[in-house]
C-alpha cells in the first residue's frame, strides 16, 4: 500500500508540473504582461482597482484568463487583482442553516406523515464550491429534501417516532458524503416535527388508552390477590385469639368515632340470632 501511495503522490506530481507547463500560454501571458504594465502606467490612480478586501468570514476564488489562479482560495485580508484579465468570487465560508419544508412520506408500514427538519452546513474548500457544482447552496438544499425523503421512507412509525436521533445522523452521513466534492461539510441535521394523519393518532391514542387499562386491571388483580392472603393470615392470627376480635372491634369503633360519623354499626355474630330464633319457636 505504501508503494501504491507514493506512485499516486508522484502521479499528481507530475499531473500538477504539466498544468504549470500548459498554464495560460503565451497569449495569456502577454495579455497578462499588458495589463501589469497598464497598471504600473496609471499609478497610483489603479491601485484602488487593483486591491481588494476578503473578510475574515470570506475567500476570493481568482480566475486568471478563466483558470482559478492558484488552485486555492485567497484572502482573509488584501489580495491583488489585476483589472483586465483577472476576475473573482467571494465565498462566504460561515454555517448556514437549511429549513427543510414538510415532505410527505409514506413509510415502511405504509403510513403518510408530513416531516421537516433543519440541516446546518458550511463550505470548507471555496474553490469546489465555485468550480464544480453552479449554485452549491440550491444544490445542497434539494439534496437535503430527497435524502429525507429516502431514508425516512425505509423507516416504520414507530422507529421514525423512537429513533430521532439516530436517523438524523444517518442522514447527515449521506449529505456529507454525497456534498464532498461540492467542497460542504454537513455539521448537524436535526428532524423538527412529524405530523400523523388525524385518525393515525386517535387509533394510536385508543391503543395506548386500552394498553393503560389493561395494565391498571393487572395491578389491581395483584393487589386484590396480595390483600386476599393478608386477610387469610388475619383471620387465622384472630381465630387462635378471640381476644384479639374485640380489640380490633374497638380499634374500628375509634376509627369511625375519630371521623366524626353519627351513625356506629355494631356487628352481631349470626349465631346469635339463630339461637333467638330457636327460643321463639319452642316459646
């Protein structure tokens, strides 16, 4: 690998000393000759022609007779142009932001949603931004909308719903890879809102509302089971002890009396009334 390396490195070595040699040719360098001396003629006057400023934020693309002048970007600060055979183009290297408009999608459990979301982009290489592709702005912004459109489509509702996060870096990958050559790095991708059809949501709504229920049977079946087997200890502890029934008979009295009830229920055993029974009839 090392040797097909360095014959790669020697390749565009021997490409890059070809184009110096082809250059702009002898025409152009006359041409070029010309203006320098015009220049030199109308001093100090062309220099305000001559100077341009590139801020901070910003690189000049210069084309020389139609051929970007030293195959990078110039600036910040002053650069010098010479007026008749060279012309530029600033190139603004800041984050700009993509507000992606709602697309419909039909996802992979065929449900329609509208999805939108915001990619943040910014140019590193000005002069692939400028050299191959027209307006690398608009190009990025369709590519951004088609991208969303393919991957979200090979995703369900409920992955599309749980997995947010990892589907916008899965989109920023393929924006990143495919805007490489346009000289864009893609910083950040973020999916803003999915909007469901109306029905969708009732029908989802319905599904969770019936899942909470089950759920509140369940826990209440446990409950009831768990105080089931409480009482049977109770009565069990109670029975070895009689005792022990009428404390608890005035443990409950207190409780109603401490709630400020009028009426106080007094419970009789069954037996008793029985026996009552009884001494009627032989009465």
């Amino acid at each position: 690998s090392l040797y097909a390396n360095h014959l790669g490195e020697m390749e565009r070595e021997r490409a890059e000393r070809s184009d110096r040699r082809e250059g702009i040719g002898v025409c152009g360098w006359i041409l070029v000759s010309i203006s320098f001396l015009l220049v030199l003629i109308t001093l100090p006057f062309s220099i305000w022609a001559c100077i341009k400023v590139v801020r901070e934020y910003e690189r000049a693309v210069v084309f020389r007779l139609g051929r970007i002048l030293p195959k990078k970007a110039k600036g910040p600060g002053l650069i010098l142009i010479l007026p008749c055979t060279d012309t530029f183009i600033r190139v603004d290297l800041r984050t700009v932001t993509c507000n992606i408009p709602p697309q419909e999608i039909l996802t992979k459990d065929a449900v329609t949603t509208q999805v939108d979301g915001v990619v943040y982009y910014r140019i590193h290489s000005a002069v692939s931004a400028v050299a191959n592709v027209s307006d690398v702005h608009s190009a990025t912004f369709l590519l951004a909308q088609t991208t969303l459109r393919n991957v979200l489509g090979t995703k369900s509702l409920a992955q599309l719903l749980a997995g947010r996060e990892e589907i916008a870096h899965g989109i920023q990958d393929v924006l990143d890879s495919a805007t490489e050559q346009w000289g864009i790095k893609v910083a950040r991708v973020e999916i803003k809102d999915i909007r469901i059809p109306v029905a969708m949501q009732r029908t989802m709504a319905a599904e969770a509302e019936a899942a909470q229920e089950a759920r509140a049977k369940v826990v209440a079946a446990e409950g009831e089971r768990n105080a089931s087997k409480a009482l049977k200890q109770a009565s069990v502890v109670l029975a070895e002890s009689p005792a022990g029934l009428q404390l608890r008979y005035l443990q409950t009295l207190t409780t109603l009396a401490a709630e400020n009830n009028s009426t106080i229920v007094f419970p009789l055993p069954i037996n008793m009334f029985e026996k009552l029974g009884q001494k009627n009839r032989g009465g």
